[in-house]
C-alpha cells in the first residue's frame, strides 16, 4: 500500500485512504502534515505512482491536533462510498 511521506515541505504525520469517485484518481486519502507546533489538513492523491508523488489541495493549515483529527475523520465521513 502506498501512503505520502512528505506533501509538500512537511512531514506527514497521519494518513488514511479513501474511496475514489467517479473521474478521481483511483489512489486517494487525507493526510495531516506537521508544521512547527500545529498541523495541516490535505486531501491527496497519488499523482504518479513510479516515483511515488503525492499532490494535494483543500488545505487546513496551522491547526491543532484534535482539529486535524476532527477535519481527517469528517473528510473520511464525507467521501464517496465504494
């Protein structure tokens, strides 16, 4: 299984796949990266495979821990189911 370790600069610290809509990329999830003393909040995908490149948008960025958490588990809840 393929996750990020880095979007962008910043390291990631969580992960979790989800399930790929109709016209996405088939290898997605929400990733949170560290940044100093707050978290970033990414929605990813894997843009290409063979050198392992994730790229990201949506971000919530400068937030604390359990907000990363709430903003991960509520992006899971909103995805398309399988």
């Amino acid at each position: 299984m393929q996750f990020p370790q880095r979007i962008g600069p910043h390291r990631v610290v969580a992960f979790t796949h989800i399930t790929a809509g109709p016209g996405t990329y088939p290898v997605q999830g929400i990733a949170i990266t560290k940044d100093g003393d707050r978290f970033n909040v990414h929605s990813v995908w894997l843009a290409d495979s063979e050198i392992g490149r994730w790229e990201g948008q949506n971000g919530r960025y400068g937030i604390t821990w359990p907000r990363a958490l709430g903003e991960m588990a509520q992006r899971a809840l909103d995805a398309p189911p399988p």
